[in-house]
C-alpha cells in the first residue's frame, strides 16, 4: 500500500508545527489508562509519512473525542482532527475499523441520534423513562430525509 499524502490525511493541519511539548498527552485521558495510545505519537508518525501504519492499528480508535488535546496544543494543533481524518481513510481503504463503527453512523443517519432513548434506575431501583422523569420527548430533526440526505452527502463528500 502506497503512503497517503500528508495534507489529505492532516486534514490541513501543519503537523511540522509541532514541538512535542507533551501537553496532549498529559492531558489525554486514554493515553493515561491505554499502553500505546500517545497523541503526540501520532502526530509524529503523520510528520515522518507513517500514516499507513496508525491505520493499521487500533490506536486511532481509540481516542474518545473530548478534545483536550486541540484545547491545551499551543501550536493549535490537533490531534483529534488528524485521528478523524486517518478514520476516514482507513474506512475508504477498507482496512479493518471497530465492528460497531458503521453501526453507530448508520443508525446515526437513518433515526438522528447514536442511540434511542433508554430506561434509567434510581436510586430506589425504580426504573424511569423521560416522561416520567418530567424531561421532554426526544426530538428528531425535522425533515428525516432532508437531515439523512445532507449526511450521506457529508460522507461521500469526505471520501473525494
């Protein structure tokens, strides 16, 4: 497999800006709980061409998306940005991605949210739903096929 262009895959971001100072990873809360997971690393094999190889593992998706590390980078870089931009194109190349990653877009484009509404217990073990919680009905967006639509064209639009 051929190397991915630096600037498709760093999704404009100026990977050589980097100074390593370590404030991604110190404030990165996987890199604290999951050997191998560093976003300076990763930030490091995309400046050195290595993007090939971060695709191949598990290590971009692994990251939760809480954006610590685009908030503390004083270069304003990001790492997050970069990760997402790899997941996509390791979706393209079809390499091998978490089994629950096309579940959760899919369900995402057809009903509007990641998951439906769900049950909760309280603290007496009762179980509650939202309207007996008194929290409003969940609401979908407005238009289903309008909202579907302008994501299945984000997504194609992504992929060219």
């Amino acid at each position: 497999m051929t190397q991915i262009n630096n600037k498709k895959t760093a999704n404009r971001v100026n990977t050589e800006t980097c100074d390593q100072c370590g404030k991604c990873p110190s404030t990165c809360p996987v890199t604290a709980r999951i050997e191998g997971f560093n976003p300076r690393h990763i930030i490091a094999k995309v400046a050195l061409g290595r993007e090939v190889d971060l695709m191949r593992s598990d290590v971009i998706w692994t990251c939760t998306s809480c954006l610590k590390c685009k908030e503390r980078c004083p270069e304003k870089l990001s790492p997050y940005d970069i990760i997402l931009a790899l997941r996509r194109i390791a979706i393209d190349l079809e390499l091998p991605h978490p089994e629950g990653y096309d579940v959760a877009v899919n369900t995402v484009i057809e009903t509007g949210a990641i998951q439906q509404p769900q049950m909760v217990r309280t603290r007496s073990k009762e179980k509650k739903d939202r309207k007996s919680l008194g929290l409003p009905p969940v609401e979908k967006p407005r238009n289903m096929v309008a909202y579907s639509g302008a994501l299945r064209k984000l997504l194609e639009d992504d992929r060219t």
